[in-house]
C-alpha cells in the first residue's frame, strides 16, 4: 500500500474512526519517528491554546 492510498483511505473514514486512528497510531509511531525538535514542535503546534479553546468553551475548561 502506498503513502497515497494510506491517506486516501483514512480520509474516507468516519470522523470518529479518524480519530481512533489517529490516537491509537501517534502512541505506536510517536516514539519511534519523531525524536527530534522539528517534529516535536510541529505536534506542539497542534495543540496550542488557540486549537483547544473552543473545547474548553464547550467542556466550561474541565469543570
């Protein structure tokens, strides 16, 4: 299977097995594939307060 396909066919799934996928994938690969600072900030990026303030908004931020 290629890259192509891989991504084509995670992009065809549900919204809820995408981010199964996703969670369940980045705790295998993770430790494996990112070890440096440029990947490292690169998922930083992902979850900076700006991405997960809508959802502290909606959860009233844990409470």
């Amino acid at each position: 299977m290629t890259f192509n396909e891989l991504k084509a066919g995670v992009l065809n799934l549900d919204q809820s097995e995408q981010k199964r996928f996703i969670l369940e994938m980045l705790t295998e690969i993770m430790p494996k594939v990112c070890t440096d600072e440029a990947c490292l900030n690169r998922i930083r990026n992902f979850v900076d307060e700006e991405t997960i303030k809508t959802y502290r908004g909606q959860h009233m931020d844990g409470i």
